[in-house]
C-alpha cells in the first residue's frame, strides 16, 4: 500500500523457483478504510510494476480475504515464497512457516541479501511518510506508484517540461498557468534554472553547504569574498560538458532538497520547467510537456538576449538533447517502465486551451 522495490525484489527471487507466481495482496478487514490506495488500485500498481520486470515464470496478480494458505490451497500452489530483511523477521517467519505447514505448503524463506540496503529496508509506510513531506521517491517505488502516492497524499502531479534555449519553454509557461488561472484550474510554474541560481545567494538556506561544495570543487577564484561569482562560476564549470556535470552533481542535494521543499507546498498540477529535463525524468514520472518553435526563430531569440556570442551558443546547445533526441529517449524509459505520457508544443502556435485540456484528461484535478 503501495508497491515499493523491495517487493520486487522477492517477487524476482521467487519467480526464479517456479513456472507460475501468484502475487497475493490481502485485504484485512479490520483496516477497512485505512488503506491509501483502494483494492483495485494495489492490484493495478502492483501489475504495472511487476510487468517492468524481466520473468520467465508467469505472474498472477490478485487479493485473498483470510489466510493466506487458504488461498494458496485455493489456487494449487507447492509453496509460499516469503521474505526476511534481519534476525527479527526471521523468528516470524518461522512461526507462519510451521503454521502454513498444517495445510500441507511449504514455505521458502528468501533472503534479501545481495539487494540495496536502501531498497532492502523499505516500506509502504516509510514510503507514505516521505511522500507526505513532498519527497521524491523514485529511488523506492515504481514510477506509477510515485505519481500516485504524490497526487493521493499531496495533492499535486508534477509534469516537467523542457525544450532547447529560445524556444519559449518558460513564456509557454507562465501563460498556461494564466490561462488555467482564469478557468479556475491551480497550475504552479517552477523555472529549475531560478531555483539553482538562487542557491548561489547567501540568502538561501543551503548557501553555505553550496558555497563550500563549489570552493572544493572550482577553486577560490569563482568567489569575490563570501559570494559565489556567477559569471567567473560560469567560465569554469561551463567549459566542458565533463566540468558541467561537475556542477550539477554538487548542485544536485541542496537543488533536489529545494525542489521538494515546493513540491510540499505546492497543490495541483506542478510544471517543472528544465533545460536538462532528460536528467530528472524520474522526478517528473516520465510525464514530459516538449515545447519547440521554428529554429530561426528559436537561435534569433537566443542571441537578442545579448548574453552569448556564437562559440558559447555551440558549447552549450551542444549540452543539450535535440527535440528527436530528447523524444526518443523519454519514449524508452516510458516503455521500460510502462508509465509516462508526452505532449508537444509549438511555441509560435501554442494553444492553451488544447495544452489545459490535455493536463485535465490525463491528471486528477484536485
């Protein structure tokens, strides 16, 4: 409730020992309505998790009332397959084992070893608890689930959105949450590029950790006294795309931290507006607005900003996805993890209402 890695990860063992699997999710009824997520809506995360998995044996997903052995009997099983994370589980285990054993099924005890310890010691309620605090948590659950979790617990679906510079990616923005405004529909538009500048302020909370993470890594001279200089920053970690993604990963705690800070505040549709969406896809659950324009268009745009000459426009356009290539990447992971939906938007002809209209089929409306 719901479905988390370390599921997958004894449903994987599991399947391993047999020709048919039956996932069993019970239903107590002592927790009627305490449940987040309703019986149908288990089964179907659960069968779009299961169904991102590489199996041999066949997989049935579906709920008991009862003892699970009576299901099990029920269903013609050899054996029930459980798990255990430590010594404590193991002691219970044991006990539900000797009981299962009365109805004639024996029970295999897989351990969890060789599995991420992080994944390992997962759980649907530590899911729930950081999901609550706007946490992003990709790293423990399926893409489905997460999207759920977000739009059961907080209230809000996050939807990213990116194109290359000068195509108009964040005017689409702000006018969309214009329109939507004036229909009455809450959009939120957060500009990633504002919220990674901003740490560079000795005003933000994560200055002094963003600080000293640069010094280490560029060196004293991208600093003017106990400022960070943005432009001689810029001389340096923009150079190459190696210096880059040097950046970016010390950025990327206090700007994860940042984001899920608005993400908790934060209620109904969230556009996050990347240039380098293609690196937080899993932050968006792979749920992708692409805005494009003309290319004349887009490079006479880029240049009348006056912040660039044309070497550093080759540089950093050579940092970024193409719209093809950005496309055929997000349609991958959207087949690998079964989930993700893509909109594409000419900016020179947007069309707001189709865009609100597209958001409202596909996401709740809170």
């Amino acid at each position: 409730d719901p479905v988390h890695y370390g599921h997958l990860a004894v449903i994987e063992k599991a399947a391993r020992l047999c020709d048919k699997l039956y996932v069993a999710l019970g239903v107590n009824p002592e927790k009627a309505g305490k449940h987040l997520f309703s019986e149908d809506e288990r089964v179907r995360l659960v069968k779009n998790a299961v169904g991102t998995l590489s199996l041999e044996a066949e997989v049935e997903v579906g709920t008991f009332h009862g003892l699970l052995a009576q299901y099990a009997l029920s269903k013609g099983a050899d054996f029930i397959a459980r798990s255990v994370r430590d010594a404590k589980d193991t002691d219970y285990e044991l006990l539900l084992a000797e009981f299962n054993s009365g109805y004639g099924l024996d029970t295999v005890i897989l351990p969890l070893s060789g599995v991420d310890g992080k994944i390992k010691n997962a759980s649907s309620s530590m899911l729930k608890l950081l999901a609550g605090d706007g946490c992003l948590v990709h790293d423990y659950t399926a893409p489905m689930a997460k999207q759920a979790l977000e739009e059961k617990i907080r209230k809000v679906s996050i939807i990213g959105v990116t194109g290359l510079m000068g195509s108009g990616k964040s005017t689409f923005c702000r006018q969309l949450c214009e329109y939507a405004s004036a229909q009455g529909v809450s959009v939120t538009h957060v500009d990633c590029d504002a919220v990674a500048h901003s740490m560079y302020s000795s005003s933000s909370e994560y200055y002094p950790a963003v600080r000293n993470a640069i010094v280490s890594e560029f060196g004293e001279e991208v600093c003017e006294g106990n400022s960070i200089n943005r432009k001689a920053l810029a001389k340096k970690a923009l150079l190459t795309n190696e210096s880059r993604l040097r950046l970016m990963k010390v950025l990327e705690a206090p700007f994860r931290a940042k984001i899920e800070g608005i993400i908790a505040g934060t209620k109904g549709v969230l556009l996050l507006d990347a240039a380098y969406l293609d690196m937080m896809l899993p932050w968006v659950n792979y749920n992708v607005l692409l805005v494009k324009c003309d290319e004349d268009e887009r490079k006479k745009r880029v240049f009348a900003r006056g912040h660039m000459d044309d070497e550093a426009y080759a540089r950093l356009s050579s940092y970024l996805l193409a719209p093809d290539a950005f496309r055929e990447k997000l349609q991958q992971e959207q087949a690998r993890h079964r989930h993700g939906l893509l909109y594409e938007i000419d900016s020179g002809k947007a069309d707001y209402k189709e865009a609100l209209e597209w958001i409202q089929t596909n996401f709740p409306m809170f």
